[in-house]
C-alpha cells in the first residue's frame, strides 16, 4: 500500500478506535468484540477510508502509561478482530516498535507514530522491513515560540530525514502536524493549535498527504469553554473545514457521518475559491 495510490482530490476520513481506557474521549473505547465489530463496519459503511487503532493514550497532558505487554495485547486482539470484517486500511497509533511490528503481523497496514519516528529507534526499521507505510507526527521539544507552522515544518523535516535514511519511500509517508501534542509555555497551546490550523496550506512543500486530527480535542474545548469532549463535536466539524479549506487530505476522527459531510461542504466550497494576487 502507498499513500500516493489513494485519491486525495477528495479528502479521505480516518475512522479512530480506542482499546485504551486511559484515552481522552470515552466514546472512543471499545473493549468487548462485538462493540468492537459493530464500530468498525459502521465507520467504514460511513465513509471511512482508513481505520485507526490505538491500544494506549498518546494524550501528552495525561497518565498513560502502560505496561509494553498490555499494549501489544490490546492491539493485536483489536486488529485481528477488525481485520476479518473491513476491507480498509488499517494502522496502529503506537509509539513502540514491538507493538507495531506485532499490530502489522495481526493484519495492520499503517504506522501511526506520533513521534515521527524518534521516540523508538527501531520504529523506521520495522517500517522498512514490512515494507508499510508511516504516518509522521511532528514531534519536537517546544516552550517559546511564537511561529508554531515553522517549528512544525522543522520537526518534520527531521522525521522525514530518518525515514529516508532507512529507505521509506516517499510515496509510503503522509504528514501530521500534530494538533494537541506541541505544548510550548507560550503561546498558548490552543493558540499554538490554531495558527498551525490556519497556516496549514504551507505544509504542501514537502509534497506529501497532510493528515489532520481535530477531533473532539482539547483546544477544541478551550476556544469553546466545553470542558467534555462529548460537547465537542460541532467545534471540531468547525476545525475540520478550515483544516480541509487549507490543504488536508485526511481528517482523522471520532464521528465519521458528521465528518465526512464536514469534509464534502468545505471541499466542494473550496473549489470555487477564486486566487489573486
């Protein structure tokens, strides 16, 4: 599989399934098969293009931390479930090498790495080997800066570097700009969140899919004062179509029907926007 070999004229939808209790969004979390089954064939009869699986939070501003085992038992169980009854791409948001290369064995096609590739050394290899390919989230340690689509461009440049260098073509990576995980002192993170989303369009030099997740988070509910994630899915369809109006090819999300109509509006407007100079 290739991201280049999937029509992006259209932005696609990644469907998210959590088997972590830990995660930020309860309404995510699935852990009994059935419920398990049900989601799936749902989102994917919704449009979803892709499903994501993660079996541990990867939430910075919470307690996640699992045991390796834990996560490798989460992931495989959902994966392997999953995979008998959809017929779309698959990927594991894991951070760890040893899950994802257990999830990609269980039937996942995808690596989601928020790390872009630098949290586990091994990750890039795994990649390699199995020969799928890599979501890259930018990741870099951030505190004052006051130009967040630059820092994002520069910590993507270095992820992309790695992937290079262990022979991951590019037609196998797409980009993330990591919305909610870059917490600088200042600006405020939602700031921070809001000017990458305003500014996204300039992360088409690299030529690569920009995948986008909005859904539900936490700058979100800072902007809106809804504290529940439950009370934020019109924020987050808001998020979407300005994501969707700059350039994202993938919109990674909790709420595929909502979505996906989010998606089909912000993009059939956007084709008529007229460009001057």
């Amino acid at each position: 599989m290739r991201f280049t070999g999937v029509p992006l004229d259209e932005p696609k939808i990644m469907g998210v399934i959590n088997v972590s209790p830990e995660s930020f969004f309860k309404g995510s979390v699935k852990q009994n098969e059935e419920e398990l089954i049900e989601t799936a064939i749902q989102m994917v009869n919704e449009g979803a293009s892709f499903i994501d699986v993660g079996a541990k939070s990867t939430a910075p501003y919470l307690e996640t931390q699992i045991p390796i085992e834990e996560e490798i038992r989460r992931a495989v169980w959902a994966i392997s479930t999953i995979r008998e009854h959809v017929n779309v791409p698959i990927s594991i948001d894991t951070t760890n090498a040893k899950v994802a290369e257990e999830a990609i064995k269980a039937g996942a096609d995808i690596i989601n790495d928020v790390t872009g590739l630098k949290g586990d050394p091994n990750m890039a290899r795994v990649a390699r080997e199995y020969d799928v390919p890599v979501i890259v989230c930018a990741h870099k340690e951030v505190r004052n800066f006051t130009d967040p689509i630059h820092k994002v461009i520069e910590a993507l440049k270095e992820s992309l570097q790695i992937a290079y260098k262990n022979d991951i073509e590019k037609n196998k990576i797409a980009i993330d700009p990591a919305i909610g995980f870059l917490r600088p002192q200042y600006p405020p993170w939602y700031e921070w969140d809001s000017k990458v989303i305003a500014n996204l369009n300039l992360l088409k030099v690299f030529g690569l899919p920009i995948l986008v997740g909005v859904s539900r988070k936490s700058f979100v509910g800072a902007i809106t004062g809804r504290k529940d994630p439950l009370e934020r899915l019109a924020g987050s369809l808001a998020a979407t179509a300005i994501a969707v109006w700059n350039g994202a090819n993938i919109i990674r999300t909790h709420d595929v029907k909502e979505t996906l109509d989010a998606i089909k509006v912000a993009n059939f407007i956007r084709k008529f926007r007229e460009f001057r100079g």
